[in-house]
C-alpha cells in the first residue's frame, strides 16, 4: 500500500498553515491587498523615511553647532548683535573696542531699553557707545534683523558686516542674511555659546532639546522660504511673521534717540 507525504513540519504541530514559505524576491505584501490598504501602507513608510531624514538632519544640525567662542577671522567694516540674550550685547560692545568695525547696530532692541540702561550694564565702554552704536527697535524676528541690517549698511556703505548671535541662532541668521545681502562673503559670523546649552547632550535635557528642536524647524522653514523668495522686503512670510510690513526707516544712531 502507498504511504500518504509526510505532512508539513506546521500540519505536524495541528497550526494548520498551508501556505509554503515566500520565494526569494517576492513581494512581502498580499497580492490582493486592498487598494486603500496598499496606500495606507505606503503612505506610512514614506512619513517613517521622512521621519527618519528629518532626525537625521537634525542630528547634522546639532552637530554642526559652534561649542567654542572665537573672534571673526578678519575685520568687518560693521558690526551687528542681534538681541535674545545680554552676552550677545556685551560680545559685540568688546569686537567693536576691539577694532573689529567701525560701528555696531544692535538689531530687535525692546522699546523699554534705553542707552543709559546699555552704558550701565558696559560701564567701562560708555564713550564707544555714545559715539558708534546704533539701536533698531523694529525688527521683531529674523526676518526682520536681516532687513535692518541690509539698510543700516547701505547707509553707512559698508561692505562687510560681523554678526553677533547666540550659536543655535546662528545657521538660520546666516540664511536670513545671505539671501537679504546676496552674498555670503559678505557675513563674518561670530556665535556665543549660550551658558547652560550644552549641545553634545542635548537629549539629557528637556528645554535644550525642546530649544533645538524647535530651532531646527525655523531653519528649515527659512531655507524653504529663502528658495521662492527674491527680496524680504516684499516678503509675505515676513509680514506674515512680522504683523505688517517692514518699515522703511534705517535704525537711529543711539546718542541721537532721546531717553525720557
């Protein structure tokens, strides 16, 4: 009598899987799936690529961040600091003692500020204030410290410009003035190392990395905005982000503005 095949290593175990293995090269995916299945598939591995590129970038942009402080390479005819913090202030207040321009625009000043308040905080500086710093109290974001820059220099014709901002502000800066000059040769960046961000562990630490994140977004958006644009001053992000259009005024020489 002819003995029945040996069943199959699973029929053997009562699993019941009739289906032999997948051939080498087949498709992982059932060959009658679902139409809106097969999109929903797909759409989910191109957001899990996506997802992955974006923290690759990120992981990039963090690690491109300036640990150290260091004086520009060369001198610039001019000097901005961008405001955000009181170390960005007194750096630049020191480049421009130090030779490294010849004026200094202190770009997105609160309106409550006043040079007596600035001359208070760098008392031994207080004649290089009176004499050679300029304060804009228009710009309100990026956008906006790019353009008062750009008019600020095109009235003292200056050429070059050394820019004073915190390291993680820095690369969306450089962007922001690049395209407002057209020319990055023109930008000499000076990052200040922000006390307590410490960006080699950044996952260690809630706000750094909610900072940083929240950075790298910026970046992104005005690298993408910077591709379609041809001039910020008739940039609808820009009045968009700025609740009005920029106006068109270059800042006041700050011994000039009077203090109440």
């Amino acid at each position: 009598m002819q003995r029945a095949p040996a069943p199959y290593p699973t029929d053997a175990l009562g699993w019941a899987w009739n289906e032999r293995p997948v051939p080498r090269g087949a498709s992982v995916l059932p060959r009658r799936l679902h139409p809106r299945h097969r999109l929903l598939w797909t759409c989910g591995f191109a957001a899990g690529l996506g997802a992955a590129a974006l923290f690759a970038g990120f992981l990039i942009f963090v690690g491109a961040l300036a640990r150290h402080e260091r004086s520009p390479a060369d001198r610039a005819d001019g000097i901005v600091a961008l405001t955000g913090g009181a170390q960005r202030i007194g750096d630049a207040i020191d480049l421009l003692a130090g030779g490294y321009g010849r004026r200094l625009l202190i770009t997105g000043v609160n309106e409550r500020t006043s040079r007596d308040e600035i001359a208070r905080l760098n008392p031994t500086q207080r004649s290089l204030i009176a004499c050679c710093v300029d304060l804009d109290y228009r710009a309100r974001n990026t956008i906006g410290n790019a353009i008062e820059t750009r008019r600020w220099m095109r009235a003292h014709r200056f050429n070059t410009v050394a820019v004073v901002t915190s390291n993680y502000h820095m690369p969306r800066t450089l962007i922001e003035l690049d395209h407002a000059l057209q020319d990055s040769d023109r930008v000499l960046p000076h990052p200040v190392v922000t006390e307590g961000l410490d960006a080699d562990r950044w996952w260690q630490s809630p706000p750094t990395a909610k900072l940083l994140a929240s950075e790298y977004v910026k970046f992104l958006a005005s690298w993408v905005r910077t591709r379609f644009e041809d001039d910020p001053e008739r940039s609808r992000a820009a009045i968009l982000i700025g609740r009005g259009k920029p106006v068109k005024m270059v800042a006041e020489p700050l011994m000039m503005r009077r203090v109440d």
